[in-house]
C-alpha cells in the first residue's frame, strides 16, 4: 500500500499513515488523495454532517469505507471491502450466465408454435357469435317506462263512456237543493193539516 508517496508493508504502519493524513484535514466534505492500494486509487474525505472520516478506493467503480480509530482495523476494513468486491463480481458473472442462458431457450421457445392456437382460435369465434345474440337480444327489447307515475293513456271508447255516465247522474248539489225543497213544503203544509185535524175533533 502506498499512503503519501510511501510504500508500506506493514498493516498497522499503513494504518497509521492514513489516520494521521485525517488527522491534519482541514477542509470537510471535500475529498483528499492519499495514494493507492493494489492498483485502485484511495481518498479520505470527512463528513460534516455524520461527523465522521471515510476512504474511497476507486478502480473502474468506487467502494467507500469508514474508517475507525483502529489503525489495523482500518486495514482489515479495507481488505474486507476488496474481498467482498471480488464476491460480487463472481455473483455478477454467474447472474450474467444465467441469463444469457434464459435468453437461449427463450429464442428456441418463441419460434414454436402455439399448441392450443386452433383451440382459442374456436373460443374466440363463439365468444363473437354469442355477443352477436346478446346484441340482438338489446335491441328486441321493449323500452321500458320509468316514469312509473305517469297518467296512462284512457281508450277513446272509454272516455266517453265514463263521460256519458258522470254526466246522468245527478250532482251532489241539485240532490241537497230537491231535499231542502221537499222539507220546504213540509213546513208550509204543516199548519193546514194541523187546522183541518182541529176542525174534524170539534
């Protein structure tokens, strides 16, 4: 490893070097080289907000990595995250076979044919001729009337029946009239017969 333009063997001293680069930052959120470490170049930046140090190692992506108080630990930290790169490479890749493989028997798939064609080809000509019959079922249909409270039309034949017949009976009125005329009559008759009983005692 590389810190500063010095090489280091040992990983304690490595790690020294690097916490005592942070140490001597004076600017925060900006990113400071530090040298390199099996080909990938390294930075430390400090984050203002998290209040902590971190180290970027960038090859042809870039992998960050907080660093401790732990000068060895560091160093572990660092190699722990280039192992792990090298296992996401080797998942990456075999992903990458897998679909390629997918891909294979997708070709061979897509150029057979159908095996249940004619069979959805007929259920497709039924499911039209039955929508046909539904759609001349609508339109036989009588319409029907929602107004539910509507006057109904009366036959001609029965209207002027019914007037015929309302216009025979005597009205309420003239029946009251003829009743007051005949209790009338009564009244004035009464003393005469009354007299005429008188007449025929003495």
């Amino acid at each position: 490893m590389t810190v500063a333009g010095k090489n280091y063997d040992d990983r304690k001293e490595a790690g020294t070097a690097i916490i005592g680069i942070c140490k001597e930052m004076k600017q925060a959120n900006v990113a400071v080289p530090i040298g390199d470490y099996m080909g990938m170049k390294m930075s430390v930046i400090f984050d203002s907000f998290t209040k902590s140090f971190s180290l970027n190692v960038k090859g042809n992506l870039s992998h960050s990595i907080e660093l401790g108080s732990d000068p060895s630990g560091n160093i572990t930290r660092i190699s722990n995250a280039l192992e792990g790169m090298s296992r996401q490479l080797e998942e990456t890749i075999q992903k990458l076979s897998n679909v390629e493989q997918q891909l294979e028997t997708a070709k061979i798939e897509v150029v057979k044919p159908f095996a249940q064609e004619q069979e959805l080809n007929d259920k497709l000509a039924r499911l039209a001729e039955l929508n046909s019959l539904l759609d001349m079922d609508d339109k036989g249909e009588d319409k029907v009337d929602m107004d539910e409270d509507a006057p109904k039309p009366v036959p001609e034949k029965e209207t002027a029946k019914q007037l015929t017949s309302e216009s025979e009976r005597p009205s309420l009125i003239a029946r009251l009239n003829e009743k007051k005329e005949i209790v009338a009559s009564r009244v004035q008759t009464a003393p005469d017969v009354q007299k005429k009983k008188t007449q025929e005692i003495s």
